[in-house]
C-alpha cells in the first residue's frame, strides 16, 4: 500500500496544487547586478515581494509575459530635484522606482513627505538640506536655491548660527531623512567648520552626505582638487560617508583624475562614492553663485556655452547680465562627449540624473544610458550599466535605510520594484530643444508589484509609491 501511494504521489502532474502568486513574470531576462545572474526566469510576486524565482513556469492570478524583454531592479535616482506628479511620470517611463532629492533636500522633512504621501506612482524621498538650513538660519525667504544677492550665499555664519544649522540638521535626521545635502558651490561663505559640523551630525545618525562641491577649475589653490579634499578629508575626521554629485559637472577636463583620487582614496578606507549623468550640459539657476565674476575663467565656458531654459536661446553677454538680474534655469553646455563616456564607464560611478524640468535628463536619463551607451556605443556590458542604476545607489543608503537592502536587487525577499524593457530599442527621446518627452522601450515599471508603466504606456491612476524613509525616532 505504502509503494502504491508513493508511485501515485510520483504521477502527479506538475504544478498541480503549486502555490499561485498574485503576478508572474514569465520567460523574461532576468539580470540581477548583485549575484550577475542573467538567464530566462520566472518571477513570482505577492504582496509587493519577490517570492520565487524559478527556471520552471509558475502560477499567477495576472502574468505579465516577459518574452524578448529584459527583466532588471527599478533604477534608483539618487538625485532627482524635480518632485512633482509630472516629474514623477517622466521617470517611471523611464524606468525610475525611486526618486531621491538628496543634493539640495529639505528643511521640514515630515512636511515634505507628508504631501507626496500616496500621490505618487513611484518611491521618493529626501535629505535634510543644509542650503534650505542655512538659508533659514540667516533669514533668507525660502527658494530652491539661494540667488546672488542671499544671504545664505553671501555671510559667513556666526557660532550661534553653525550651531543652529547644525541643530536643524540633526532634527531632520531624527525625522527619517535619508541623508544629509550640500551645495557648497551655492553657499561659498560657508566655512570649513560649519561643514564639519554638518558633516559630524550626519555621522550620528549613520547618514551619507551627499555634496555638489565647493570649487571648480584646475587653477590657483581653491579648486576642484581643494574642493575634493574637503569632503573626503570631513568624512575622513567625523565618519560620515561621502557622496560626490554629479563628479563631471564639477570635474569638467579633471574628472579622470578625480575619479583616480577617489579611487586611491577608497583603497585607503575612505568611504567615498560619486555619481555621473549621461549629457554634455548641466542646469542651474543664473543667479546663483556658479555665476560670480570668474566663473568663464573657472569653467573654460563663454557666453555662447549658455542656453536659456525657458526659450532655448544661446545667451550673450547682454542677455547674461539681463537675466542673471532676473534669476532662472539655463542649460550650460561645458562637457565634451569623450569625458563623458570615460566618466561613464568608470567602475567607481552611479547613475543619478540631476533632473530638472526644462532638461532632457529629467526624463530621458536611463533610456539614453542603456540606448546610446550599452546598446549603440557599446561603452559598458548591460550588467555594469544596471549595477550603476539599482544596486549601486541601494548600497550607498543602506547603512542609513534598512528598507534600501531590498531595493536594487532581484531575489527572494526583495522588493518587486522591477523595470521590463526591451533591451534593442530603449532609447530616450527627450532633447535640449524639446525635454518633456517620454523614453521609448520600457514595457513595463512595477512599483511593489503595480504596473505603473503597462505595455509602454503610463498608467495615470497608479499610486504605489511610498517614502523611502529612514528610522523616525
């Protein structure tokens, strides 16, 4: 009796009495950056998780079928300054879960997520800024970014007031920011204690310090190379990881050699990282103080290397001195093409997009990264270009958000935050003349298991994101 009922046991056909999972992705490409593994799978998904990952068929309530496509982690933007709905909408058509303003940030942290809180169809989340800390401790009226005349700008702070900036900093941090912001290009009287400070307050609560840095250029003492040593040498004295933003930006013609230094100085156990995005020019408002006297010199830039934002014009020096009175977004076009692939390619760099309405890489950022560089240029293996996208950024968040060692990835247990695209035709469409554009190629975006992108198209009514916070205490 025992052998018959075990050679009945033997006859039952497969996936009968199979756990059924609320969405199946079949027959897709998966690529996970962190184990490389990269072969036809299929995924199981409940609850928002990944809970199989099988080489044989499974069982789904909806089954996405992935055949052709590429199945990867959602791209994280750890530096994404455009946080609206319509931001939002570009960046899931570009294969963006999370999107992070973690350069510029926040003063009230609990405010700034409390109106994004289930109206978004993708994760997001912010720093604490010490720009927004010390615009509001000097008495400057809140902007995105303090203009010529700000005193935020333009005064050194007292002690008292390091001390409060110091205090508004550690008072977001308790509240769940995920890191610490600077722009120290935008604040250039801020001094190298107050940075201290700032840094040792993110060094209590585990936090990265993500920094837009203080100089640029090759020349003189304070430059670009005085500009790294600050942030590696505030990590080094208070323990705070640091992050360089948008490393060719501010690198320009000595971004190989920054990329070295940082290089040597991880091998020498600093915990630095940077980031690169994937076009020629920047954006930034004209009336800050990247524009002070000396700034051609400092950037090897002209007049004609600026592009109005609003009307797409070449500036002069008469529109220049017009609207650097006035304030708003120009496009500075001050990299070449070469720097750019060989900041790329770099093994030490990560993806972040810098976006900004009026610029294509607000939504175009991913697409080109996988379109023109892994797929026409052939600059970098799809898997590296993944790794800079997803797991890359989860890693450097990690220590400060728990919840980020589930994101970037694809295994058990992880978050269905997956991008499905279609690995020979992804391409971004968005355009300096024309930067509201959608990116071609991503099938699908799934937020927690949500298609918030459905078969190339967006899906408006889709709010699954939630904040990416750290611990509140």
């Amino acid at each position: 009796m025992k052998h018959w009922i075990l050679i009945c046991l033997l006859w039952v056909p497969i996936g009968v009495g199979a756990q059924t999972y609320d969405l199946v992705i079949a027959h897709g490409r998966v690529l996970d950056p962190e184990t490389e593994l990269d072969a036809v799978r299929h995924l199981g998904i409940s609850g928002g998780v990944i809970r199989a990952i099988s080489a044989t068929p499974l069982q789904g309530r909806q089954v996405i079928d992935a055949k052709g496509l590429a199945v990867a982690p959602g791209f994280i933007d750890l530096h994404q300054h455009g946080q609206t709905l319509a931001d939002y909408h570009f960046k899931a058509m570009d294969g963006v879960t999370s999107a992070l303003e973690l350069e510029v940030g926040a003063a009230d942290v609990d405010l700034w997520y409390r109106v994004r809180e289930g109206k978004s169809p993708i994760h997001f989340g912010v720093s604490v800024g010490h720009i927004p800390a010390r615009m509001s401790v000097l008495g400057d009226r809140p902007t995105f970014l303090p203009g010529a005349a700000s005193k935020a700008a333009r005064e050194p702070a007292t002690p008292e007031q390091v001390a409060q900036i110091r205090a508004k900093l550690e008072e977001g941090l308790q509240r769940g920011a995920i890191a610490v912001g600077f722009g120290l290009q935008y604040t250039p009287q801020a001094s190298h204690w107050e940075v201290l400070e700032c840094f040792a307050a993110a060094a209590k609560f585990k936090a990265s310090c993500h920094v837009h840095v203080r100089n640029k250029g090759d020349r003189g003492t304070q430059n670009i190379f005085s500009a790294l040593e600050e942030v590696v040498a505030a990590s080094a004295i208070t323990g705070a990881p640091g992050h360089i933003v948008h490393i060719q930006a501010s690198g320009m013609r000595s971004t190989p050699r920054l990329l070295e230094l940082i290089t040597q100085a991880r091998k020498n156990g600093a915990d630095i990282t940077c980031e690169v995005y994937p076009y020629t020019a920047g954006m930034t408002d004209i009336s800050s103080a990247i524009f002070d006297p000396g700034w051609m010199e400092r950037d090897g830039m002209d007049y004609k290397d600026l592009q109005w934002g609003a009307t797409g014009e070449r500036l002069t020096k008469a529109t220049f001195e017009q609207f650097r009175k006035t304030g708003g977004l120009v496009i500075a076009h001050s990299n070449p093409e070469p720097l750019v692939r060989q900041a790329l390619i770099h093994p030490l760099t990560m993806i972040a997009s810098d976006g900004l309405p009026g610029h294509p890489r607000n939504a175009g950022t991913y697409a080109r990264m996988l379109g023109v560089y892994v797929r026409e240029n052939k600059d970098l293996p799809l898997m590296l270009a993944l790794k800079k996208c997803s797991l890359m950024p989860a890693q450097r968040l990690e220590a400060r958000v728990p919840a980020m060692k589930n994101k970037g990835r694809i295994k058990v247990g992880a978050d269905a935050d997956l991008v499905l695209f279609d690995a020979d035709k992804v391409r971004d469409q968005s355009t300096y003349a024309d930067a509201a554009r959608f990116s071609t190629g991503i099938r699908y975006t799934l937020v927690n298991g949500v298609a918030v992108v459905k078969e190339g198209q967006l899906q408006k009514d889709a709010m699954a994101g939630r904040a990416v916070r750290a611990p509140v205490r």
